[in-house]
C-alpha cells in the first residue's frame, strides 16, 4: 500500500488526467490509471491541477539582528504559501556569512526555524584557505556583490577548487548611483566575460537589462558553466508603473528598467537565454522602503504571478522548479518516479494582490492590486502536507550540501 496517493490533473511534462503515488516522501509511482490503494487518497477539482514545487536560488531571509525585516520563519512560512519548498538564503545578512562560524550558526538556525529545505551563499572570506572550511560548515556557493566584483578572479579560483558554486551581482560599482547607471551592468557582464574560462561555472544574479542578458546570450555559446537568473519584477514590471503606483517605494537592486527593456527580457525569456526564475526575497519594513531600501518580498507571489503573465506550465516548471533544484544537485522539481513528492496543488480562480495579506513581513510591492489567475491552494513537501488553507506544519528543514538534503 501507498503512503498517499493523489487523482486529477497533474503537470508532468504536460498536463494529463492522472494518479500520482507517494511513498516514503518519494514519488513511487504516476499512472494514467488507478494502480493500488493508499493510507490517505486526495481527488483534485476540476479547477485544480498538480504541479512540482519551485526551487528559488535568491532570497535574504534577514533575522539576527534584522528580525524587524524578516524571520526565517516568516520567510519560509511565506515561501510554502507560494508553493516554495526550497530557498537558497543570500549572505548579506547582519553578522554577515563570510565566516565559519556566521555559516554555521545560520545553519543551525535555518535547521531549527525553516519551514523550506534550504541551501547558503557565503560572502568571500578574507583568507583565500578558508573556502573549503565555508563549504564544510554548510555554504554550497559565494555571492560576490558589486563593491567585492575586483576579487572576481581570486574568488572563481578558490570556488572552482573547492567544487563550490560562484553567483554574482554584475553591476560596476563606480556606475551605480551615476547619470550612467544603466550602463551599470553591461560594462560588468562584459568585464567578468573577459576573464573567463569556457568552462568556468558562475551564475549571474538578477540581470536585468537586455543589454546585459544579450551579452550573456552570446558567451553561453562558448561557456558551457554559465547560468544566468531573471527577477518577475525584472520581466513583468517597469520604473514607469512602479512609480506610478508606489511612488520612492520602488527602489530596488538592480533597479527596475523601462517597460521597453522589460518586453525584450520577455522575449529573451522565450528565447531561452534565462536559466532560473528568482524573486530576490527582500523583505524590508514600510518606513525603510520610504527611506530608500531596495528590494521586495516576492515568495509567495512569484509562482502564481509567473504562471499568470504567461500563461506557459512548461515554462514555469523548467525556469522555477526543475532547473533550479538540478542546479542544487536535488532531485525535485519534476512529478516523476523517483523524485522527492515536493508538489503543489494549484487553482485556477483569481484573486487581487493584497500585501497586507502577506506572511513576509515585508508589505510593498509594485504588484499590489493585481488580478492573479492562479492560486497555491495545497503545498506537500516529501509526501506530507506543509501549508493548506492558510495553515502550515512544520516538518524536519534538510541543509543542501554537495547535492544531497540531510
């Protein structure tokens, strides 16, 4: 006998009329016919469908001493809520996690609060030796942000010795703030181009512009280890309409483009040449976004706001949920034989984007007032069930280390 078993309409690489089976918190099997019996059976509505669970790779889930903005808890909480059951936590926290001992105090911390399976970026160490001890500690990669881009060449060294992975923020530092801003990213992509081997694995962070994206396009023909990640703000909204409808509150890092800039992301997108949907997590209280914090929540809306804007289940699930848990080395992100049972049951009904709503304690976003066509109704994370009508349960947060949840 199966542990759970679930009828209806499931996302696989199509949508299809079907049985998937669970067990262990594994998928055991899926059928387009009834194959056995389970301990617990659930039957979809017709305006439900199954779909795998996302993977987000960039989010700052704060706490510390920046608890105000965010907790782990309310982060993860928030990220269930949107279907996501694994986060990659970004170091720019407050200590930072550029040491051994800040990584795995996070670690411990992420264990004991996170209601998401979880993956770390670190900061670059001051001494190149301690690198590997970052990744033993429980870092699976550094992020190097744009005042740290002059160590790009030492810090790709010591992450491709010590088989860690490398993101970085491309935007050149002397250009940000500047009447040439929005060059800002060009000129860094093509820099950090310059210095790379074809086979040097870094993925970039949150471009946003298609000047950089072009640029990017270009050299994944000869650098097979480049990986490039795109932000829904980035694709699905622009300075124009964020002004408009949320006035100095829209700053965020990298800033928003043009409404032009944003339909040629859009077509890049189609195109290919994004690897991995992110939010780029950035929680913030209201009284610092008036006072020029950069950034916005985005876990619990990304999944229903992607699959709104395009409609497209096989574009959600290769950007959101199946390469970025291949990135991670995880298998998740696909309802397939084999793979961890992280899936969510989506609704087709619509509803308006209300940050008040929100689990994250962070409440602005240009997206407030938005129809949403999509909803996350249920969320199972390996077979069991973690969020459903507004509620949640805790099961045991696993740390993604070389690959492998533990």
């Amino acid at each position: 006998m199966f542990d759970l078993s679930i009828h209806g309409r499931v996302y696989t690489d199509r949508l299809l009329e079907g049985w998937v089976y669970v067990t262990g918190g594994k998928i055991a099997k899926v059928s387009r016919e009834r194959s056995g019996k389970a301990a617990a059976e659930i039957t979809l509505s017709d305006s439900q469908f199954l779909f795998p669970a996302a993977t987000d790779l960039h989010v700052h889930l704060r706490d510390w001493s920046q608890r105000r903005k965010e907790t782990v808890e309310t982060g993860t909480k928030s990220a269930l809520a949107g279907g996501v059951t694994t986060v990659a936590d970004m170091p720019n926290t407050e200590p930072r996690m550029n040491t051994v001992e800040a990584v795995e105090k996070r670690a411990d911390l992420m264990r004991a609060k996170s209601f998401a399976d979880f993956a770390l970026h670190a900061g670059p160490p001051d001494s190149p030796g301690s690198f590997a001890a970052l990744k033993k500690a429980g870092a699976f990669a550094v992020k190097l942000y744009p005042p740290e881009l002059g160590r790009f060449t030492e810090v790709l060294k010591e992450t491709t010795r010590s088989r860690m992975k490398l993101a970085v923020h491309a935007e050149e530092f002397a250009l940000v703030g500047t009447e040439r801003a929005h060059l800002a990213e060009g000129v860094a992509v093509r820099r950090i181009l310059g210095g790379l081997a074809s086979t040097s694995e870094v993925r970039f962070a949150h471009v946003s512009t298609s000047d950089g994206a072009s640029e990017l396009e270009r050299a994944k023909r000869s650098h097979s280890g480049l990986t490039v990640e795109v932000a829904p703000h980035h694709l699905f909204m622009s300075d124009e309409v964020a002004e408009e409808r949320i006035g100095v509150t829209s700053r965020v890092n990298p800033s928003l483009r043009s409404k032009a800039n944003a339909a040629k992301m859009r077509r890049m997108m189609r195109l290919g040449v994004f690897d991995f949907y992110v939010t780029d997590h950035a929680p913030h209280t209201v009284e610092e976004k008036f006072q020029g914090a950069p950034g916005f929540p985005g876990l619990e809306l990304a999944l229903p706001l992607f699959l709104t804007k395009t409609n497209d289940p096989a574009l959600v699930s290769r950007m959101y949920c199946e390469a970025p848990a291949a990135y991670l080395g995880l298998r998740k992100g696909k309802i397939s034989q084999g793979f961890w049972a992280d899936m969510v049951v989506i609704g087709r009904r619509s509803w308006k984007v209300d940050p008040e709503r929100f689990v994250s304690k962070g409440r602005v976003t240009p997206f407030a007032g938005e129809t949403m066509r999509y909803s996350v109704e249920h969320v199972f994370k390996a077979g069991r069930t973690v969020f459903s009508g507004g509620r949640f349960t805790k099961t045991i947060s696993r740390l993604a280390v070389d690959g492998h949840l533990h």
